[in-house]
C-alpha cells in the first residue's frame, strides 16, 4: 500500500511527457479515431496506445487514468515477486521486493506512460503462474507482457525452453499438453496481432514472412539507429549499472560463490526454482548487451530476476554467518531507500516543474487549437509531444532536415508546420548535402508560408508556420 500511495502520488505530479509517451499517445488516438486524429508508429508494441486510446474515446482523461492502471499492474508485480522469492526460499520475499522497488531509476520512470515496467510486472506474473503450474494463463499473461514491450518475450522464450526440456528429460508425452497450453495461452492475442498487421501496415515488403514480423524487425532497427554510444562495452555497461543498484552484481557474485561452496545451495540452484530466473537475467544480460544503444530502462526487464537471485544469495549468506537480524536489518535499510528515492523523485520533478516554462509549452502546442479551433487539416511536427494536445487534426513528421522538404511537398497542403531549431542543425561538419537539403526546407517555409508563433523553451526555438493560400 505505501509503494502504491507513492507510486500514484508521484505520477499525478506534471511535466514535460517524453517522446515516447507521446508516440504511444498518438497511436491511442489514431486506432480509435478511425485513423482520422495523429499518426501511428507501426514499430510500436500497441497496448499502451490501445490502452491510452480507450481512455480518450470515452471522454476521461486518458493520462490520470492509464497511469492509475499501469501503477496497479506495478503493484501486481510487486506482489507476485514477492509470492516467487518465498516460494524458492521462506524469508526472502520482502528483501526481494524492495531490492527491485528501491531502485532509483524504476521509481525515476514509475510516472511515465512508458511500456518497461508494466511489461516487466506482467513477466513476474507470468512466471509466477508458470511456477504454479497454470501454463495457459502463464502464456497469456506472458502475451500482455510481449505487446507492452517486446524484449518481454525474451522470458517466455527462456521459460518455453525449460518446458520442452522437461518434456525430453522425463519423456513423457503428457507434457506435450504443458507446452500446448503454454503456447496457445501466448498465440491467443499474438497471433491476431500478426494478422492485423498483415492485412493493414503499408506495402513495406513484398514478402510474406517479413511482413509478419516487421513490427518487431522495425522495432529493433530504430533503437538501432538511435544508438547514442557506439564505443562502451555493452556488458561493461549494465554491470556498472547492476552494481549501483542496490549492489545486485555484488549480491548476485555472493549467490554464485555459495553455489559453487556449498552443496545445499548448489542442489538448490540445479533445480528449476532458481536455475530458470538464473538463466532469464543471464539472457537479458548477454542479449542487452549486444544492442548499439544502452539505456537504464531497457534493463528493467532483466532485474526482477537479479533481485530474486540476490535476496536469496543474501538470506543464505546471513543464515551461514548465523546473524538473523541482519535479515530485518536489510530490509529496513531498503525501506527507507526506497521511501528516500521516492522522496528524490518527487522533489527533483516538482524542482523540474519550477524552472520550466510548463504555460508557454501548454501555448505552443495548443496553438492551433485555440486560433484555428474548426481547422482538421494536416500537420507537419518533428515532436510527437504535439499529439498530446492534438484533438482533430491528422500529423505527418518532418524527420529531420535530410526530408522535411520532401514530406511538406508530398502530403501537400499541409496548414501548420511546427518544428524545433536544434533538430534542423546540420551537425556534422561539411555536410554539404545537409545544408542543401535545409536550405531547401528553410526556402519553401519562407516562400508558401508566415511564421505565425514562436517559442523558447527546454533550451531552443520552437516555431509555427502556416501556409499562405489557406
């Protein structure tokens, strides 16, 4: 109750939505207008959007409401983290759920309308229902988890291996069924989504099986080409970060050192309670790791499943050094770094909030809206931020300088042009085709349209063109 009453304290709090939410925003009111408002990024996993969507097609505000549903599906998660760590170990549950509570940067993104965590939850809930033997619905859920952030079905993948294992272990038809139901639970919504793909993404390849998987394909290629540090090590990368999250490398270090000293726990380790999570966050670790673009958030996936091999690395080691009140100890110690991340969060939004201009930002997007309120023609945008405050127009990205000319002349007339000036800078030196093609774009805006709005925030101009003949 305390993580929830923090939790949704700290998502009511205002600011500035990331690009992210915004693109999952857009999607939301492009499905459920018919495809008449926004824009729809097909590379997108669609349950955020469906879910935002829904709350806006009925009248209610779709940000409050979609946060409180992703807050509880946290504490879902949360809860069933907690059923898992006790079940492979008595007294191993709450040192297990604050480890992962507690860490800054998922308490950091837990106001976000963003797909890591409630796609991490619903794979704690999964596995917990695999663990108890409730193969179907551990594949639906696992589903749920996979159309919230793809990386998820890293975990099914890893689960779904461990089943046909058995299966050739024990040789025993029987667990055919396990495998089926497994299976069937995961094609019950995955399947559909496919086919809907198929039949309604454009013409982007004439083959069938790449098709089918273009949203995944896609997906991986933009965080790809977003890729901001192309010389770090990968695997360099998230053990510093697993380290300075509640030293879950140095606990996780401590559970491989017991396993190798002690028989108990080795015995312990080999059978499926703890060998499976192992082998989820070693698999998260190594794939993470060979992506081009590293970020905090991608890896909250994987740790659930370090947290879960550090609470029992840490309840081993304290009953080995017969010292049970450290027990108690660590787990008042993550209390209060869990309620003093919070406290962090919190304040440094609410400092955030003060030295942005949140008014001028409301004005800039609203723009349109509030001078031209009957006007449901195109707009061009190179931030999605504006399908936020966007309630009746369809929008086009100007992707940058390399084709914004390129856009505004192909999905002509085109009213409003918004754009900001540090995304048209031709940063590399000598970019000769870079100048031209902005030289291009800057011609056509002063020749067909009047700069009719500007603003200065978040450290650059942003402007609005708007065509001269309508």
């Amino acid at each position: 109750m305390l993580i929830f009453l923090l939790t949704i304290t700290y998502a009511m709090i205002n600011y500035l939505p990331y690009w992210d939410e915004a693109v999952y925003t857009n999607n939301g009111k492009f499905l459920f207008s018919a495809q008449e408002i926004s824009t729809y990024e097909y590379q997108r996993p669609p349950i955020m959007g469906i879910l935002i969507g829904l709350f806006w097609f009925i009248g209610i505000n779709e940000v409050i409401f979609t946060k409180i549903i992703l807050s509880i599906i946290f504490i879902l998660g949360l809860f069933y983290l907690y059923r898992i760590a006790e079940d492979i170990k008595k007294g191993t549950g709450i040192i297990t759920t604050l480890l992962f509570a507690s860490i800054l940067p998922i308490i950091a993104f837990s106001n976000r309308l963003l797909t890591e965590i409630p796609g991490t939850s619903l794979s704690i809930i999964a596995y917990y229902l695999f663990t108890k033997r409730k193969y179907f619905q551990s594949g639906f859920i696992f589903s749920l988890a996979f159309l919230f952030r793809y990386p998820a079905g890293l975990v099914f993948g890893v689960v779904g291996v461990f089943l046909v294992i058995e299966l050739l272990k024990e040789r025993n038809l029987k667990k055919i069924k396990n495998i089926l139901s497994y299976g069937l639970g995961f094609c019950l919504l995955v399947v559909p989504f496919i086919i809907i793909n198929y039949l309604f993404l454009p013409n982007i390849t004439s083959n069938f099986f790449s098709k089918i998987i273009a949203p995944f394909t896609h997906a991986s290629q933009m965080v790809a080409a977003n890729a901001q540090d192309l010389v770090t090590n990968g695997f360099i990368y998230y053990l510093k970060f697993l380290l300075l999250q509640n030293f879950l490398l140095l606990f996780t270090i401590l559970f491989i050192v017991m396993v190798v000293l002690f028989k108990k726990i080795r015995k312990d380790f080999l059978k499926k309670n703890l060998l499976i999570p192992f082998t989820i966050a070693i698999s998260y670790l190594i794939y993470l790791s060979s992506l081009v673009h590293y970020e905090p958030r991608y890896f909250f996936s994987a740790l659930p499943f370090f947290a879960i091999i550090s609470g029992v690395g840490a309840t081993e080691f304290i009953e080995k050094i017969n010292f049970k009140k450290a027990i108690m100890i660590l787990e008042i110690i993550f209390l209060i770094v869990l309620i003093f991340n919070y406290s962090i969060s919190i304040n440094l939004q609410i400092s955030n909030n003060k030295q942005t201009d949140l008014e001028a930002i409301d004005n800039y997007y609203q723009y349109i809206l509030k001078t031209d309120p009957d006007f449901e023609g195109l707009v061009a945008i190179d931030n999605p931020v504006f399908g936020i405050y966007n309630e009746k127009s369809k929008i086009v990205y100007l992707a940058g300088p390399f084709y914004a000319q390129a856009v505004v002349l192909e999905n002509q007339p085109i009213k409003y042009i918004l754009y900001e000036e540090r995304n048209f800078v031709c940063w590399r030196e000598g970019d000769k085709e870079c100048v031209k093609k902005l030289d291009l774009f800057l011609s056509l805006l002063k020749e067909e349209y009047t700069l009719v709005y500007t603003e200065d925030f978040y450290g650059t101009k942003h402007y609005i063109y708007k065509l001269n003949y309508l």
